[in-house]
C-alpha cells in the first residue's frame, strides 16, 4: 500500500477535516465573537480546497490511480467536478449566514465549522467507491445538516424543521442501510467495482431488492417523488442561508451520488433501474410544477422548484451513456447557480423593521422599490423555467438531447410537455413583480456581499452564460467519461 | 482444570447476578447487579479468546451504558405499587412469552448436539489470522484498510457531539450575572450602606 499517494488523493478532504478542528478550537477559546473571522477562514480554506481539485478537474482525472484505500475513495474527474460545485455553495452559504445571523441575534461561531464538516461529508459522498464510504460520508453530512437546520434558537419553525429532516433522514438512512446489506448479502462484496462484477451475469431477486432500496434511500436525500415530503417544511423552517446550503451542496452530492452507484456498481443491470429513475424522473417534474401553484412562501416555492429540477436531472441519468451523465453534471452546475442566486436574492428582501420577507404577496411591485434585485430575481425564475434567453435553458437542453440519443424519445416528450406546466407558477412571480400594485414592504438596504455574489450568478444566469457552454461542456464530458472507463 | 473453575465461577456468578437484576426490589440493585453480570460475561468471553469483545463490553457496557441505566433510575420517581398492580391481569401473555422462550431454548439445545456452525468467508474456506490476538488483527485492518473509514467515523462522532452542545447549550447573559455571587462585594458591605435610621412623626408615613 502506497500510502504517500493515497493521502495525496485525498488531500483536500484533510485540508478541510484539519482546518475544520483548528477552527473548532479557536471557537471553543475566542467563543463567539470570532463568528466573522471564522467564517471568513472557512471560506478561504473551501477555496484553497477548489484549487486542489482543480487538477484533477481539468485534465479528467480517470482509472486505478485515482483510486485510494483499496478503492474505498475515489479522486475521480466525476468527483473533482461535483466537488468543485460543493465547496463553491459552501462559500456561497459562509458569506450570506453572518449577517442573517447577525441581524437575529443568533451568530455562534460554531456555524462556519457544522459547514465545514457537511462539506467534508458531501466531499467524502461524491468520491465514494465503496457502500461504507457511500455510507459514512452520507451521515456525515446529514448529521452537520439537522443541527443547522435548527440553528435558530427560540424559533419554532427551525426546530420543527430541524427534527423533520432528523426524522425522515433516519429513515432514508434505514432503507439505504437494509438495501446496502442485502446487496452485499447477495454478491459477497461492498466494493462498486466488484459489485459490478458480481452483477454482470444476472441479477438475483435479494440483490434487486437491494438495489431498489438503495435507490430509494438515495431518492430520500436528492428529494425525489415519491420521496420528496419533507422538502417544502424543512426548506421554509431553515434559516435562508441553511436552505440555500440544503439547495445546493447536499442535493449535487446526493445527485452525484445516485448517478456513479447507478452507473458504477449497478452499471451492468441498467434495465433493472433505469424504470424506477423513470418513473421519479416524471413524478418529480409534474409534482413539483403542481405542488408550487398554491405556494405563496417563496422559501416553500423553491423548494417545490427544486423537486422539479431534480427530475430532469434524472432524465439525464436515464439515459445511462456517458453523454447523459455529463448532462447531469452541466445541469447541476446551472442549478447551483440559480439556486445560490435565487435565495441571496430573498434574502436581500427586508422590511422596515429589518425582518426578512419571504411571502409573494409582500414582494408586489418589487420592480418599482428594487428594479436591480427584481430584474435579476426574474432572471432566476425565468432559468428556472427554462426560458430560451437565459442560462437554464442550456441544462435541459443537454438532458433532453442526452435523453433523445438514447432513444428514450417518449421520456423527453413528456418531459418537455411537463415543464411548461413549472413555467406557469414562475411567470407568476415575475407578473407580482412587476405588474402588482406595490405592497411597499420590501425596504432597506443590502450588504455589499450580498451584491457582489447576486450579480456573479446574475452574469452566469444571463445569456452571457453562453459563452460557458463550450467549457463547461468539455469539463463535464471528462468527468462523465471517467466514470465509465470499468471492465 | 483451572479454566474449567474459572468457567464455573464465571458463569454463575453471571446467572446469580441476572437473577437478582430481575429479582431485587430497588432498581439501583439491579442496575449493580447488571454491572456485575457485565463484568463476569466479559471473563467468559476473555477465557474463549475473544479478548477484544471482552474489553468493549467492560469500556462500552459497563463504563457508558451502565452508568447510564443507573443516572435514569436515579432520577426516575418509580411508584412500584402502581407498577406491581397488574400482576395478574398480564400473567397470561407472560406465560405465553415464557412457553416462546423455553421452545427456543430448546430448538437452541437441539441445534447444539448436532453440531456447531461453522464461521468462514464465502468461498468456504476460514479467513486466516494475521496476527496472534484479535486486537492486534483488527487494529492492523483499522488502520490500514479501513484508515480512512476509521477516521470520517471519528469526524461524525465529533459533528454528533458539537450539534448537541450547539442545540442544547444557550448562553443567557443577564440571568447569568444575576446568580452570580460575588463574595468580595458581600464582605465590603457595611451595614450604613444597608440600613437607615428614620423616626418619622406619629400619623405620617415613610418613604423608601
């Protein structure tokens, strides 16, 4: 064993583990008023843990030499590209919690390290070659997540939130348990690759129930129908900056995730799972654009949004070729840009009194009191839908034509069908904007970092995102091929 | 000859102890008895050999859960009369629990004569022993194989650990100050900075 190279693959996993407990200390001595140069530390080093990754990210690092610990973790280009997105949310997610927190009294220096830690399991999700990898880096994450999801003290909402997603991630983790042991029940191993083996001449029925309970288990945490309930609470009862970590950086690790076990150790079986991503791929779009109609928190709006985009994430799983995967990954990369920039943009929304607004009908004539954060959260909502001028456009373009090439023509169909029932409820934010009669809530003026990150996802978000397609493209068809370079 | 005693001994000892956990009238007792049995079932487990199982049941059960059991039936107010009062009307389900049991045990003796199962990796054939004890086996897999496992679990435990002190631990200034006593000030107090000496006119009040 070759340990020098195993801790250089997982280099930037320690340099987030180590800083993570030198951060805890001087939070444990300074207490909390070292919440802002914590915070700030933390983002650094999340950026320093970005230019590790870098490498592997561009030259589209692949094969058994990006493989440690006897293939329980993989430094792979698939891993580099969806990590690279998770400590971009993390850093998204440092800067806007201080002054939130702040604002309600609530800032404890132990905000920016509970970050950390759920980026290093999320990290930790993506590299996975082995179910206990798959396993320990999912709880890791999902234990940071419950404590921030009730983070706020004396708020109801928070706590309720919190013990929700406790609860119904106990059990994900239950089901995703049982399928992991019938599974190595079945083919005698833990490890993808010889999973994958295993499975390469038939499928017995315990070792399908596995897979399927795996999925499921998977669709619990990336939130897909049917799995898809404790969504909206949760999202609503979190604070804004904790929802928009839960937005992004666990949903792209739980998405890429379900696609290297899809598409790694249940490789060869693809018959077996491509119907059940189907079916949640169909059900996650239709039930997310309904479930948003009658929503009047925006908080609750986006969270319906994000079941729905987590369907067509899955048509380009469906489609199982390398061209699917790498529209999975640019899809992600366009969602966590309109993600992060929708929820900075709400909380960019206050009152006179300085409390933070989330209904629709307070955000009315939005366009009158603040054009600049109207006009850019219509640009959102209009990516989101899917719009031709804007950026979202481009993500399921990619899914669909992915879905199209592996003749699952039906599927994009339906899908495309399906998404101009979501544009309905997002048209309608962008009609309360800007042609309501203003409510005059919305007042107050924002932190300069609040702007500086709001426009960046305004640029990407805009049709100047175009002039990303040809790399983000080339990027992520890398990353996609190395997971498919196995026997 | 001196395994076989230490066998016995161990054994009943561990009987006896269980018996009175269920026996003994006052929970704390059983909670010790308890303790007692965990600690004699680790003698047997050191006398087959199984010296690592031993070690976590005296660290594991008897230093964490143990102590536990005997923190919560110490603040526990158990009323045993209330709890005595349905003896009779719940002895049918015990007895059918009991019935449940004594087939096990038998079914359970029954499997023994016949032969015991044997333990082995799937291909049939025993997985080989690194090293002398199983400490020294496990340890070597924990910390090579299984290294980085080993350590993200290490990472959980410490998230688990801060959640519930960030969750649970509020710091309330005011109320703090408040009960703080402050031995200094008490001794400089004279009773001139205390006390006042009025003789207010008969029929009148007095302002405090």
């Amino acid at each position: 064993m070759d340990f020098g190279n195993y801790l250089a693959l997982i280099a930037p996993e320690l340099l987030i583990s180590i800083s993570g407990l030198v951060l805890l200390l001087i939070t444990a001595w300074v207490g909390d008023s070292a919440a802002r140069p914590v915070s700030i530390l933390a983002a650094l080093v999340l950026g320093v843990a970005c230019f590790m990754v870098g490498p592997a990210l561009l030259e589209g690092a692949a094969g058994p030499d990006t493989s440690a610990f006897a293939g329980q973790f993989r430094a792979d280009g698939f891993a580099a590209f969806a990590k690279m997105l998770i400590y971009v949310s993390g850093i998204a997610c440092l800067m806007i919690a201080p002054p939130f927190f702040e604002r309600l009294g609530a800032m404890r220096a132990e905000y920016p390290v509970l970050i950390l830690f759920a980026v290093l399991g999320t990290g930790i999700m993506v590299s996975s070659g082995n179910l206990i990898t798959l396993y320990i880096g999912l709880e890791l994450s999902s234990l940071a997540a419950y404590v921030l999801a009730s983070f706020l003290p004396g708020s109801g909402r928070s706590a309720e939130a919190g013990l929700k997603y406790f609860i119904l991630g106990a059990l994900a983790s239950g089901i995703l348990l049982y399928g992991m042991s019938l599974v190595y029940g079945f083919t005698g191993t833990t490890d993808f690759t010889l999973i994958r083996a295993a499975m390469a001449l038939e499928l017995s029925t315990g070792a399908l129930f596995g897979l399927i309970f795996v999925l499921a288990g998977l669709a619990f945490k990336i939130a897909a129908v049917p799995f898809h309930m404790w969504t909206p609470d949760v999202y609503e009862g979190a604070p804004t900056p904790v929802t928009t970590f839960f937005a992004s950086a666990p949903k792209v690790a739980a998405v890429a995730l379900t696609v290297r076990v899809s598409l790694d150790a249940f490789g060869l079986q693809a018959d077996a799972w491509r119907q059940i991503v189907i079916f949640a791929a169909l059900a996650s779009i239709v039930l997310g654009a309904l479930g948003a109609i009658g929503q009047d928190n925006l908080k609750r709006l986006l969270a319906y949004s994000s079941i729905n985009n987590v369907g067509f994430i899955l048509i380009g799983l469906a489609a199982g070729t390398p061209q699917g995967a790498s529209a999975v990954l640019v899809y992600l990369a366009i969602y966590v840009v309109m993600t992060i920039g929708s929820f900075v943009a709400i909380l960019m929304l206050r009152d006179a009194e300085g409390s933070y607004v989330e209904n629709i009908r307070d955000i009315a004539g939005l366009s009158r009191a603040k054009p600049v954060i109207a006009l850019i959260l219509a640009g959102m909502m209009l990516s989101l839908a899917g719009l031709p001028p804007m950026f979202g456009f481009w993500g399921k373009f990619v899914v669909f034509q992915a879905a199209v090439q592996a003749d699952l023509i039906l599927l994009a169909a339906l899908g495309i069908a399906a998404s101009v029932i979501g544009a309905f409820y997002y048209l309608k934010v962008v009609k309360v904007m800007f042609f309501d009669e203003p409510a005059g809530v919305v007042q107050g003026r924002s932190e300069t970092g609040h702007w500086v990150l709001l426009i960046a996802m305004a640029i990407i978000v805009s049709p100047l995102g175009y002039l990303l397609t040809i790399p983000l493209g080339l990027l992520a068809d890398r990353a996609a091929v190395s997971l498919f370079l196995l026997p | 000859m001196l395994l076989t005693i230490a066998f016995y001994l161990f054994a009943t000892v561990v009987i006896a102890s269980a018996v009175m956990v269920i026996m003994s009238r006052n929970p704390v007792h059983s909670v010790l008895w308890l303790i007692l049995s965990f600690f004699n079932a680790a003698g047997l487990m050191v006398l087959v050999g199984a010296e690592f199982i031993a070690m976590l049941l005296v660290i594991v059960y008897v230093g964490a859960v143990a102590v536990l059991f005997l923190f919560v039936v110490m603040m526990l107010d158990i009323d045993f009369a209330s709890m005595r009062a349905g003896f009779v009307r719940n002895a049918p389900l015990g007895i059918i629990i009991a019935l449940i049991l004594l087939a096990e045990l038998v079914l359970g003796i029954g499997a023994y004569r016949a032969g015991a199962l044997v333990l082995g990796t799937p291909d049939g054939t025993a997985a080989p022993l690194m090293f002398e004890s199983n400490i020294e086996s496990i340890g070597a897999l924990l910390y090579s194989r299984y290294l980085f496992l080993f350590e993200s679990a290490g990472i959980i435990l410490l998230v688990a650990m801060i959640g519930a002190i960030v969750l649970t631990h509020r710091e309330r200034p005011a109320a703090h100050r408040r009960a703080h006593q402050d031995i200094g000030k008490q001794v400089r107090r004279k009773p001139e900075d205390a006390t006042v000496n009025a003789s207010p006119a008969i029929g009148k009040g007095i302002d405090l």
